[in-house]
C-alpha cells in the first residue's frame, strides 16, 4: 500500500491523518503507538511537497 500523508500542526506537535484502510487493516484504534522502520534495503524514501503558507 502507497498513501501520501499530509502533515498538520497538532498543538506544539506535528501529525499526519492515516488512511481508513490503514486503520482497518492494523485495527488501529486511538493511543495505539507505532514504530515506523526505513530498511536502505528496501529503498525506503520520503517524499515531501512544501506547500504555500496559509497564515495571514
């Protein structure tokens, strides 16, 4: 499975909203910790996209 993520502002902190199926799928439910692993073997990469600042 391939999602983009969206990150936003949540409080001082930074977040990103997981697809349903993601959630379905792992029965992810509110207070469910995850560990997120990048293997080099995998060509494992990030992607970002700035966007334009939205403050006025």
């Amino acid at each position: 499975m391939t999602a983009v993520l969206k990150v936003f502002k949540w409080d001082d902190d930074l977040a990103v909203e997981l697809p349903q199926e993601l959630v379905d799928q792992f029965a992810l439910k509110e207070g469910d910790e995850l560990e997120i692993l990048a293997d080099p073997a995998l060509e494992a990469g990030l992607e970002t996209k700035e966007t334009p600042d939205t403050e006025m």
